[in-house]
C-alpha cells in the first residue's frame, strides 16, 4: 500500500519508505533526451546524486538550464 507523507507514521519502520518521493530529472531540451533519473525522497543528496550523475554521462559539462522550484540545494552544486 501506497500512502502520502501526511498519512505515514514515523514509529511504522515500513513507513519509512512511504510518502513524497520525486523525481529528479536532467533532461537534454535540445535534443529531446532523458540524460539522468533520480527517484526518491527530496533531498540534497539526491540532488548531488542527479548532478554528479549529469556531469559523469555529459563528459564534466555542466547543465545549461535548470528549472526548479528554487529548492536550494541546487543553487550549492552551481
């Protein structure tokens, strides 16, 4: 069973992998590419994760767009 993060209990072990999840994505719009896929909980370290992984796959580049919601960990990795 699938639940909300309102809905977990944090005594429940199994709820600790319930609730929001995302999904991290680096896209290439230019050529219409998925170059990297993060799912999981939002947090920096899978922000780092998805960077990290973006620049290892586009030989060290850095992206040249980034849209967000302004969730700050990005602003630390450029």
């Amino acid at each position: 069973m699938r639940k909300k993060r309102k809905h977990c209990n944090d005594d429940v072990p199994d709820d600790s992998r319930q609730g929001d999840n995302w999904d991290h994505v680096a896209y290439d719009p230019e050529h219409r590419l998925v170059i990297s896929v993060v799912a999981g909980k939002r947090t920096a370290k899978n922000v780092e994760i998805l960077v990290t992984d973006f620049k290892k796959r586009a030989d060290g580049r850095i992206m040249n767009l980034i849209t967000s919601d302004e969730y700050k960990p990005y602003k630390k990795l450029f």
